[in-house]
C-alpha cells in the first residue's frame, strides 16, 4: 500500500483567497490536454499549471499510484477512463411485445418498433462485421464447392469419353 502525500496547494486565478490542490491542477491540465487532442508531457503541464517541474513530477506519480492518469512513455501520460459502477439492469419483453428496461432507477418502456430500432442500433458495428465476415465464409464455401463439382464433372466426362471403368459403374454414370 502506497502512503499518500499531502496535496500542495497554491492560488488559482480569478478566485482570489481560494486555494486549488496542486494535484487537482495537474490532473485538470492533462484534462483539457486530452480535450485539445494534445499529448500530455510533464513539460506541458508545468508549463500550462506554473509548477515547478519537481511537483509536477510528484503530482502525477501520485496521480498514477491512484490509477487515474496512466504512464504511457516515460514522460507521456493519459487519463484513465472512470466510469460510475455498473447498474442493475433488466429487459422483459411484455405479451404485447413491448419491452421493459429496469436500468437502475430508472424504466424505459419501447414500443416493439422502437425496441428492433434499439436493438439495431446496439449491433451496430459488431453485428455488420459478423455478416460481413459470415457472408465471407459462405461465399469462400460455394466457391470451394463449385470448384469440387467442376472437377468431378471433367473426370465423369473423361471417363464416359474413354469408356474407362466397370461397365456397372459406367451404367450408373450415364443415368
């Protein structure tokens, strides 16, 4: 277990008397780093919070030993995405074909036209790729396949043109 350090301090602007903690600064300014799609150095965030480049340093190690920035390079981080713990949630398909969702706290009725468009909607992506790559695997099948009967069909044909083979068989051949 990590001890943690207290988190430093120092006058934000506009907000006169008001103190922001130094860690609370450095991981607001790899937010709007992210937000500007820019990547987030120590050199950056020193230079966009004014801190020294030793508190900085400090801040984000103490901000990875949290697990909410994570070190890409050495020198290069990330937010971590967090996300509030995961709902309960339900779905009941009614007589009327209707659907419930229970998400939480909360219950969403859809009409069944509305629940096919969710459901659609929810394949997305993962569902055209799975007919993308199962249309695929049918279509390198039927092409395998054909290649097979037109072979077989050649050697029939070469065989009935010399009359190679077991006159029974040769019979079963030509019906």
């Amino acid at each position: 277990m990590t001890q943690k350090k207290p988190a430093l301090t120092s006058q934000t602007e506009g907000a006169p008397g008001e103190q922001v903690p130094s860690t609370q600064r450095v991981f607001e300014a790899v937010r709007e780093l992210r937000a500007m799609e820019q990547i987030a150095t120590r050199e950056t965030v020193a230079e966009l919070t004014g801190l020294k480049m030793g508190i900085v340093d400090d801040r984000l190690r103490s901000l990875v030993d949290d697990g909410k920035l994570k070190r890409l390079l050495r020198g290069i981080y990330e937010l971590v995405e967090q996300f509030p713990p995961p709902r309960a949630i339900s779905k009941t398909v009614l007589g009327n074909g209707a659907v419930v969702y229970d998400i939480g706290d909360d219950v969403i009725t859809l009409s069944p036209q509305e629940a096919r468009v969710l459901a659609e909607l929810s394949l997305g992506a993962a569902g055209t790729a799975v007919l993308i790559h199962s249309t695929n695997q049918h279509l390198f099948l039927a092409t395998e396949l054909a290649a097979k009967v037109e072979k077989l069909e050649r050697e029939l044909k070469a065989q009935k043109h010399h009359g190679k083979g077991d006159a029974r068989q040769m019979n079963i051949l030509l019906t």
